[in-house]
C-alpha cells in the first residue's frame, strides 16, 4: 500500500520535474541555411538563421570560433573577391544588409534593402552588391562603398538568389515561383523565370525554364561565364496524381542556362527510376568549375556531377528529347549524379572549400562534411555547429512537412507543393472531389482555424487534410505522432506583413480601400468578415467552370493573399484586379469607379 502510495507520489514529482521541460517549448536552433567559405579554404561563414547569427568556422578543424549577432534572420551571405568584407542579408520586411570586416569580425556597415532580403550576389570588382528582396519583386543594387542602395530593379514574382558573371557584365536572379493563370483557358506555359539584368544598363530579360517548372532554389553561374545551373522542381500538374513513382507527379532537376544567349538549353533530373530526389535546394561547383554539387534538402543528400557529363552530349541529346514524353527522362532509370546520403536533416547551403564539400543542415544544427575524393565507402564527416538540437513538437512538423524520406521512395515532401507553408501556385487534380477538376493550391496559412479544408469543403478540417496528404499524395502510411507534429508546425506558421504596408499600416488609399470593403453598398465582409475575412461558408458567386460540378466554393481568408496568386479555386485570376473588374466578384451590380476599385485592391493586397 504504501509503496503504491510512493509510485504515485513519484510518478506525480516525476511530471512536475519534466512539466517545464516538456511544456515551455524553449525552441533554441541555429538553423543553419547559407553559408560561405573563404577562398583560402580556411574559413566557413554560416548563416544561423533561427539563432540570429553568423557563425565563423575554422576548417578543417571545425571549431566555431566566433558567434557574430546580426539584427534579423541572416538569410545569405557573400564575401567580396579580396576577402576583406563578408556581407550578410538580414530579412524583414525593411530588411538589413549588414556588412562585417572579417579580420576583425567586427560590423562596420549596415544598409537598408527590400522586403526580406535575401541571396546576395557580389560583382568581380566588389563594387556592387545586388539582393533579393523577395517580397518586394525586385533586386537592390547597393553601392559598397557609399554604402547605399543606388536602384532597385524589377524581378519577376519571389526573387530568391543571384548570381554575378565573372565578367562583372550579368545577374542572373532565380525567382521561386511562376506568374501566370493556370486554368484550361490559359494559353502559353507556366514557368517561373530567371531574370537576367545588364548590369550597364539595368536592362531585363526574362528567361523561361520549362513549363511545370517550380520551387527554383538557387542560381549558380560557373567559372566560364558561359553556363548558369538552377535547382527546382519539375511539377507534372496537368498529370492526375493517382501515382507518385517514376517522377509522375514531381521530378528534382537542375536546368542549364546559356548565359549569353540567354536562354535555358536543357533539364537534367537528378532522381532514379525508383528513388527521387526530392526538393533539390543549393547548387555550387569547384573554383575550376569541374565538379557540381547540390543539396538534396528533403532526401538529406548532397547530389555530385561532373560538369562535363552534366552540359554533355548524353545529357542533351539523349535526354532532352525523351523529356517531351515522359518526366523520368533526364535519369533513363540511372542517375548521372553520384548521390551521398548526408548524416543530418534538411541539407540547405553548401560550399567548396579545398578539397571538400560542405552542407548546411538546417534542422541539425550542424555542417556534413563530404570528402568527394573519396570514391569507395563513406566520405562524410559531421561538424556540429552547438548542441544537437532537441525537437520540439513544432519544430519536429517542420522537419517533416520538408522531408520527402516521409514520402515513398522519396519522390516529393508536403513542401514541393506547399513551398514554406505556402503556395507553387499551380492547379492539381487531387481526386478527393471528383476527377479532372483540378484546383489550385492552397496556402497552409491559416488552415487549421479555417475550417473546412479544400475548395469544396471535401475534408471537414486542415487535420484531416493533413493526414490524407501524407497517405494520398506521399503515398506513406505514418504515425499518427508525425501528423500531430506537422499540425503544430502549420497551426505556428504567421503572416508575413504585406510589402503594400508601410512602417506597418496601411496606406491612404488602402484606407479608403477598407472603407468600401465593409460599406454597406459593396460588402465583402459578408463573406469575408474579420479577423480571418472569411465567414468559413461555402456560397456561390459565379465561378463555376466548365469542370466544375458543383457551383459553391468554400470561402478563403484573404490573410496573405498578396502572395498566393493565381486566385479563385482554379487560379484562373493572376491579379486581385482582374478578380473584381473581369471577374466582378462581390459586386452585385454594384459600379465602383477606378479609383475605388485600385482602393480596395490595394486594401486586400495589404491584409
Ligand atoms: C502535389 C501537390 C501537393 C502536395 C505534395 C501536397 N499538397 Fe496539400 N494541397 C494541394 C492542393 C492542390 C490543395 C488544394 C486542393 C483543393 O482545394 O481541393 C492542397 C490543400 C491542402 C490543405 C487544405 C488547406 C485549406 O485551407 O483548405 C492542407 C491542410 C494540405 N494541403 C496539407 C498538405 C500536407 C500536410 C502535405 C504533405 C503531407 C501536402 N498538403 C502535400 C497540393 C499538394
Ligand atoms: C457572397 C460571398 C462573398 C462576397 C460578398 C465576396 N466574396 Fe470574395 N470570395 C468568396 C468565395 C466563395 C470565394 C472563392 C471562390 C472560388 O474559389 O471560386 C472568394 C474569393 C475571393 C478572393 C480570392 C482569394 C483566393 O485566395 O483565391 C478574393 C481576393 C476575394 N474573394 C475578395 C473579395 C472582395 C474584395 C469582395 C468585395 C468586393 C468579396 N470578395 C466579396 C465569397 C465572397
């Protein structure tokens, strides 16, 4: 009796000791993402984007030897060519460029970009620096040594990562995602592009890659400045996806530039017949441009070619052609690509430096180290970057819904089509609501307090969205625990505050916007009522397409809604615009002038 006593009282000091530990949910990582390494080879620059820092490495050895804070999530970072000065870009929505001088290790400029900031590319006389401000469309040009931004010039949609020719004369700057309607109706392909800028004359030019193309990561340009390399994915969204094997739904690939025509010449897939490489993130390759390299970030690999093989007369004449007929074309069922499994999760930035390859892997606090002389047995080695990071349950969702090893035979993770949560802003035909009515993404934003899920409401809430994914769309039977941890991730996610705001408010004509939107005579909070602007009721507002089979559709949130174009279920609409003066949605015969209609867009853009 009194021993039972004494269990339980145990038992209950037992809870009371691991209650704070299991509950406070202290969520400490680095996140390594970027990182950089000096030419000499004796130094790694890793930006720690969840810790806020740059961590500097000494190789080979590994050791951190300094923590360099910076104001806001680092998110890339480039040296000058003298090695002088390490530039970092730290993302917000008035983002920081901070710029470091590596002897001392000491700040000594920081300079204000766009929109969330990120991969910075650098020209060979370190003169000027150009950024990505993802949100804000566009690139800055910043004067070093002014130490300004002297222009800005216009991107696509997301611009990610650039990259200078060796020449000074080029940049090429990878944007994440298409820009275009993604209906039957739609004519011409949907296809992200590869802005090129002269940097003379700041002039543009578009480069397609192939239609279905999405999720581009990263932008390299090799040593001859004739070449550029660009990792995405290859989405085969006009396929139904009742099968995932042999690239049927998403394929990992690499496309090849020609940099002066500038034009993209080929795809070349780095999945296997029966393993894919799902989501490819970096891509570098050796100072004599000889070797390539990139991080396989949901399979945990580090993928590695010889760049003659890759530009080569196998890979284009052989593979191009079989491209047009079946999606698994650029492996023939063999891989080109030497793949290494990597020892840590969610492999991101990676870097040459001497004779070896670094990883950064962003949810194990640590670097692989991939010594790809080695040809036989393992060629990897760890550095860990602080302690081996304890998962929480958020943080573990976060891993999974980027890890395609959940998925069989690692073909695709939840973020191939959700990219951060988000939207790839194509149409797919998932099958849970009929065939060959395809519908467009949706964003996970949001999801869990918006019940039901889907545009027809077919899933009664985001969880069990979330658990018929897993099963129909990475063909995976998981624990239960790994869906519960994806939902925690998902319920955490925040909004990004919109790039139409200003110092956080909204503008004057978006404040006349908000007034219309919740006017008695036009009324869009009806259905869209705050705080999520939706009143999570399906109604009919005339959007039924010629697929359709039912004329009601759940209503969105418009939280976020001026980054998950195309609109409507079947993303027929590339602007909010077109939504309300083609679409006249919401209008009910009401007549707004043009005035009032760039009011309320502006308003709904800024939510
Ligand atoms: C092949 C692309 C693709 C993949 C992979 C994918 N999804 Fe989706 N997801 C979609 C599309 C398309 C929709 C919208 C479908 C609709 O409206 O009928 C969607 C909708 C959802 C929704 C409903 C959101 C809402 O507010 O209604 C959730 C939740 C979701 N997905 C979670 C996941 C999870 C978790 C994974 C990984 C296990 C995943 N998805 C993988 C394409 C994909
Ligand atoms: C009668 C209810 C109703 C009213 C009133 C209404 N909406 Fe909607 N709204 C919907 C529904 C339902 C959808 C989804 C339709 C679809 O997907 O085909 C939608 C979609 C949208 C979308 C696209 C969101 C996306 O992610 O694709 C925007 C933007 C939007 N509404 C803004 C407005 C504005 C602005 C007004 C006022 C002028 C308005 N709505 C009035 C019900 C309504």
């Amino acid at each position: 009796m009194i021993l039972r006593q004494y269990h339980k009282i145990a038992a209950i000091i037992g809870i009371l000791i691991l209650w704070p530990a299991a509950g406070a949910d202290a969520e400490e990582y680095l996140g390594p993402g970027a990182l950089v390494a000096s030419k000499d080879g004796k130094t790694l620059y890793v930006a720690c984007a969840d810790s806020r820092q740059v961590a500097r490495v000494a190789l080979p050895g590994g050791r951190v030897t300094r923590r360099m804070p910076v104001p806001a999530e680092p998110t890339g970072l480039v040296l000058t060519p003298d090695g002088a000065k390490l530039i970092v870009t730290c993302a917000a929505p008035k983002s920081t460029v901070v710029v470091f001088d590596v002897a001392s290790g000491e700040q000594v400029a920081a300079i204000r970009a766009g929109h969330t900031a990120m991969g910075p590319a650098i020209g060979p006389d370190g003169r000027r620096v150009y950024v990505c401000n993802r949100f804000d469309n566009d690139v800055s040009v910043i004067d070093l040594a002014a130490g300004r931004e002297v222009t800005r010039v216009a991107a696509v949609r997301e611009p990610i990562a650039a990259a200078v020719t060796p020449d000074g004369r080029t940049v090429l700057v990878a944007n994440l995602l298409p820009d275009a309607r993604v209906d039957e109706d739609r004519d011409g392909d949907v296809t992200p592009v590869v802005t090129a800028i002269d940097t003379r004359t700041h002039e543009t030019t578009a480069i397609e890659l192939p239609h279905g193309a999405n999720g581009v990561r990263d932008v390299c340009i090799l040593p001859d400045g004739k070449h550029a390399l660009v990792t995405h994915l290859l989405s085969n969204f006009e396929r139904t996806p009742f099968q995932l094997v042999s690239g049927w739904i998403n394929t990992n690939v690499v496309s090849v530039i020609d940099v002066q025509q500038r034009k993209m010449i080929s795809t070349i897939g780095m999945d296997e017949y029966y393993q894919g490489a799902g989501n490819p993130w970096e891509v570098t390759c050796t100072p004599d441009g000889k070797r390539v390299f990139v991080s396989i970030s949901g399979a945990h690999e580090l993928c590695v070619i010889d760049t003659a093989e890759l530009l080569g007369e196998y890979a284009n004449r052989t593979m191009q052609p079989m491209m047009q007929v079946w999606p698994i074309y650029p492996s023939l069922g063999v891989s080109l690509w030497r793949r290494i499994g990597l020892p840590g999760k969610g492999p991101r930035g990676v870097a040459v430096a001497g004779s070896k390859v670094y990883a950064a892997e962003f949810f194990s606090d640590a670097l692989a180290v991939v010594d790809v002389q080695v040809e036989e047995g393992d060629p990897v080695d760890t550095i860990a970057l602080g302690p081996t990071p304890q998962l929480t349950l958020r943080r573990r969702g976060e891993l999974l819904f980027h890890d395609a090893s959940i998925c069989y035979q690692t073909w695709q993770s939840c973020a191939s089509c959700h990219p951060d949560g988000r939207v790839d802003s194509l149409n797919w035909d998932l099958l849970n609501d009929g065939q060959g009515n395809s519908k467009n993404t949706k964003s996970m934003l949001l999801a869990h307090r918006t019940p039901p899920a889907m545009a027809l409401g077919v899933r009664e809430s985001a969880e069990v969205a979330v658990r018929s994914g897993i099963e129909h769309i990475l063909f995976a039977d998981r624990p239960e625990a790994e869906a519960v941890a994806i939902d925690a991730y998902l319920k955490s996610l925040e909004p990004v505050p919109s790039p139409q705001l200003v110092d956080g408010r909204l503008t004057a004509a978006a404040e006349r916007g908000r007034k219309l939107f919740k006017s008695d005579r036009v009324a869009c909070h009806r259905c869209h009522p705050r705080p999520l602007y939706t009143d999570l009721k399906a109604h009919n507002v005339g959007t039924r397409g010629r697929r359709d089979t039912v004329d009601r559709f759940d209503t969105p949130t418009l939280i976020e809604v001026w980054r998950t174009a195309p609109y409507l279920h079947d993303g027929r609409c590339t602007t909010i615009e077109q939504l309300i003066v083609a679409g006249r949605h919401g209008l009910r015969g009401v007549d707004l002038s043009k005035q009032q209609i760039d009011d309320l867009v502006e308003f709904v853009l800024s939510l």
